[in-house]
C-alpha cells in the first residue's frame, strides 16, 4: 500500500480541475479561488511576446512549436477571460 501525505490536496484540485473544464465545455462560468490562482501562476510564468513573428527564411524545427510557446498560448487564453 502507498501513503499520498497530500492526498485530500490532490484529489481536490483535480475535481476543481475537472468541474473547470466540463463547466468550460457546456459555456457555464465557474468561479473559484483555487482556478483563479493557477491561471495566475501561468500568465505570471509565461510572459507573452508582443512581437512573434516568424520568418518564411527559418528552417522548419525553428518554425515548430516550441513546449514554452505552449504554455504562453494557455496564459493568453485566460488573459483574454
């Protein structure tokens, strides 16, 4: 048997998570401190660029999306809510 020390924590935020996005899906706002809290922790991780332009003359791998250009596209979706 495994102990989880911060089990209660866990399955907490999953369910606030997980009522988040199937409430988001059905168009239905759903306010709480802990999503309020995450966004927060995103767009203040993920700095968005004014300026992301890409050249045609880059080599394809510069073009492909980056893991961190990812994280940034999230923090400007919950800036624009």
């Amino acid at each position: 048997m495994h102990f989880l020390p911060k089990f209660e924590e866990i399955k907490y935020s999953v369910k606030e998570v997980q009522s988040y996005w199937k409430l988001r899906e059905l168009n239905i706002s759903y306010k709480s401190d802990y999503i309020q809290r995450i966004k927060e922790r995103i767009i203040q991780n993920n700095p968005i660029e004014e300026n992301q332009i890409r050249l045609a003359s880059a080599s394809i791998e510069k073009q492909m999306e980056k893991p961190k250009d990812y994280a940034r596209r999230i923090a400007e979706i919950f800036e624009q809510e």
